[in-house]
C-alpha cells in the first residue's frame, strides 16, 4: 500500500506538472519556490519512512483514506459555496 501511494503522487503530481506547464506554462517564482521547498520535502519523506515502520498497515491505510476523504470533501464543499 505505501509503495503503490507514493508511485500514484508520483505520477499524478509529475502529470499535473506537465500538464501545467503545456496548457498555461509554469512562471519563475514557482521554480524557484519549488526548488527552496525540496529539501523540506525530502526531510518529510525521510521522517515519514521513519515513522512508517511504527505504524501499521492498518493505521496507514486508514489515515491515508481520511486524508484523501477529507481533501475531496473540502475541495466539493469549496467548489459548491463558490458557484
């Protein structure tokens, strides 16, 4: 399960970047925003394999689906109130 999430991030944010920069381009400030949160991003995915092995699969598999849950019931919530 975690193998197939992060594969999944993988590739839908990489797609969604392309995608970004075919339709509309991606501007400089992003670039470089991108590049000073990396290392961030790298520390948060070492902690989180530090942690991964604490957890669960159980644990995991449930927190992950109530990210996701609550994610997509923020973003409806926000797309109805503003139409």
């Amino acid at each position: 399960m975690r193998a197939t999430t992060l594969t999944l991030f993988l590739f839908s944010y990489g797609g969604a970047l392309c995608a970004q920069m075919l339709f509309a381009g991606v501007p400089f400030t992003i670039w470089k925003t991108a590049a000073v949160l990396t290392p961030l991003v790298m520390l948060g995915a070492f902690c989180g394999h530090l942690v991964s092995r604490r957890l669960s699969e159980a644990v995991f598999r449930t927190t992950i689906l109530s990210i996701l849950m609550l994610t997509g019931l923020y973003l409806l919530f926000t797309t109805l109130y503003f139409l």
